[in-house]
C-alpha cells in the first residue's frame, strides 16, 4: 500500500493542475481510477490506452491534441522511453500510478513522479479512492477492485450499502464477478471499453454524471449504446466460452484454446475458464495476422510466462501471480504450446 505521504503527494499534484490528461489501461481498474479521480477534481480528459503491453509514443498525438498541463498514467505495467521522453520535452510534469511487479530504468524513474503498491499490490482503482476518500464514488471503487480480483477493506461496507448488487462480502473476489450483480456490471464496463472512441467516450461521460451502479444496470436512453454493446460482444464471448468448454478434457493439466476475430476478448474468456477450471492451466490465444495475444491464467502463471516468452524471440509478457498477458509473433504458436506443456 502507498503511504500517506504518498497519496498526500499525489492528491497535491492533482490539484495543482487545471487540464490533467489521464492515461489509464483499458480495464475496469484503470477505467474507474480515473473515474474516481476526475470526478473528485471536476476536470480532465481520459485516453484508455488499447496498445499492448506499453504505453508508447503514439499516444503523445493526445497531449498535443489535448494541451494538458500534467500527465497521469493509470494502471499501466509498461510504459516507452520515447512516450516519457516525449512528456519531458513538452515540461509536463508526469505521474505513474500502478500496482504490478516490474522493473523501470533507474534513468526513467529519475523523470517522472512514480507510485507503486507493489507487492501488496491494491489495485489503482483503490489506490485512487484512498486519494480523496469520497463516499460518493465507493461504489466506482468497488467495481474498479473486484474487476481486479481484490476484495477491498470496504467491501463490507458496500454489501450491507448495496446486498441486492453484492450480498456476501465473505465471497472471494474473483467468484463474485461470476455470481454477483456487481459482476454484470464488471462485464458490461469490460465489453463497453471495446467499442468505438466515441462510444467510450460516450460511456466515459455517462460514468462521471451516475450517481450509482444502478444508473448503469437500468437501460434507458443514456445507457442503450452500453446495453447493445455489451449483448453484442457477450454473444460472441457465451459462443466462444462454449467452444472452449468443449475441448476440456479431464486428464489433461492444461487447456489451450484458439480464436480469431474483430474483438479481443481473451482476457475475460481465460477469466470465467479459470473460475470454472480452478485446477487446470488456462491458456487462450487471440489470433491476428502478425501476432498473438495471450491470457494466461493458473498457479504460478507469473514466472511460467516469463520462462516462456525469454524462449521465443519476439515475445513478450508479464503480469500478476495467476494472472498474465504475454504476445507472441503468429508463427510461433506451435513453439510457445510446446514450451508451456513443459513447464507446467
């Protein structure tokens, strides 16, 4: 967890800028960590950052569009030299929240302003509500910290607040976002962040007006583009999900799975693959043409992803302990399945 002074420090910085830009990953965490704080300021503009696994120098055209005086990044492991580089040539100063395990350059970190909860590793969602503690956006919290599989210290709070959304907080984390109303909403955040720039936005600026979660479960005019989009892409995920059930097999330790596609949905596939099938080895590929994304989801994911991709060149991953993201170049599909079976 960050210290006082920590959060002291951020909120400072916040404050102090009048046109904040946030960067912030394109998941429930980063999503509603900038929520939370944009909504505690009453200013700035959101990017979801959609480039794996960093955050690169394309995005610089947003600050240049955008004229912030300060730069945010939210939720990002990853982020390029030549994206710092550029914010350091503009004078902007920049601040990096984040919670995952990595190592930056000593010449990096000597830049900017960088906070880490690692490894306690609270989600940023939660860091960002410790920050200016508003009751009124604990329920963006709380969907930012179960959407990160984190059961936060005001996860009792919100039960007793909202038991028809979540009625037992003594359910783990990672099983509510499959039995929870709290975890529909979860999905249909995940599933809205996968559209078009306008209908995030559009979706951005419905979450910084609700006043609740039930402002986003009621469909009316204001939320009908979330609800299409989220019944489109989760017929397309309940199609998949199905596929990949059917080539379980008991005796095997390790379930591969293959698809392709306009949608990315690999992370949340491996994710329910996992909860059903906490006792296997959970491997899905999104196939492209040049590359591969990956979610990986088991015991000990963590170091058996980066074993692996060390072995492909042009691979790349990391992640959380039992969960990961890893890319591979698309002809070395074959080679990574080999190299895994070995490992696990």
């Amino acid at each position: 967890m960050l210290t006082q002074t920590e959060l002291t420090q951020i909120r400072e910085a916040l404050e102090q800028s009048q046109n904040p830009l946030f960067f912030f990953d394109n998941d429930v965490d980063g999503l509603c960590s900038f929520l939370i704080l944009q909504r505690a300021l009453g200013r700035g503009k959101g990017v979801a950052v959609k480039s794996f696994p960093e955050l690169n120098a394309q995005y610089l055209r947003k600050i240049n569009e955008l004229n912030p005086d300060a730069v945010f990044i939210l939720d990002k492991p990853q982020v390029g030299a030549d994206f710092i580089e550029g914010v350091e040539e503009k004078n902007l100063p920049l601040i990096w929240i984040d919670h995952h395990e990595v190592k930056i350059p000593k010449k990096l970190l000597e830049k900017i302003s960088y906070y880490n909860s690692f490894p306690t590793s609270e989600p940023v969602t939660y860091l960002s509500q410790k920050v200016f503690n508003r009751e009124q956006d604990l329920w963006l919290a709380m969907i930012g910290c179960i959407g990160d599989v984190y059961m936060p210290d005001f996860g009792e709070q919100f039960s007793k607040q909202n038991p028809e959304l979540f009625p037992n907080p003594q359910t783990p984390a990672f099983d509510s976002i499959y039995t929870t109303e709290l975890g529909k909403i979860i999905q249909m955040l995940n599933f809205g962040l996968k559209d078009t720039t306008t209908n995030v936005l559009r979706l951005i600026k419905l979450l910084i007006k609700a006043k609740s979660p039930h402002d986003i479960l009621e469909e009316n005019y204001h939320t009908r583009p979330l609800h299409k989009r989220f019944n489109e892409i989760n017929k397309t995920y309940q199609q998949l999900l199905s596929k990949a059930k059917a080539q379980i097999k008991k005796d095997e330790k390790i379930i591969f799975f293959t698809y392709a596609g306009e949608t990315s949905i690999s992370a949340e596939i491996a994710n329910e693959l996992f909860f059903r099938n906490k006792n296997k080895f959970i491997v899905v590929a999104y196939k492209r043409p040049e590359k591969i994304n990956i979610s990986i989801r088991g015991q000990n994911a963590k170091k058996i992803t980066e074993k692996a991709v060390n072995q492909i060149e042009g691979a790349r991953g990391g992640g959380h302990e039992v969960a990961t993201g890893a890319q591979i170049p698309s002809d070395k599909w074959e080679d990574f399945k080999e190299i895994l079976k070995k490992l696990v």
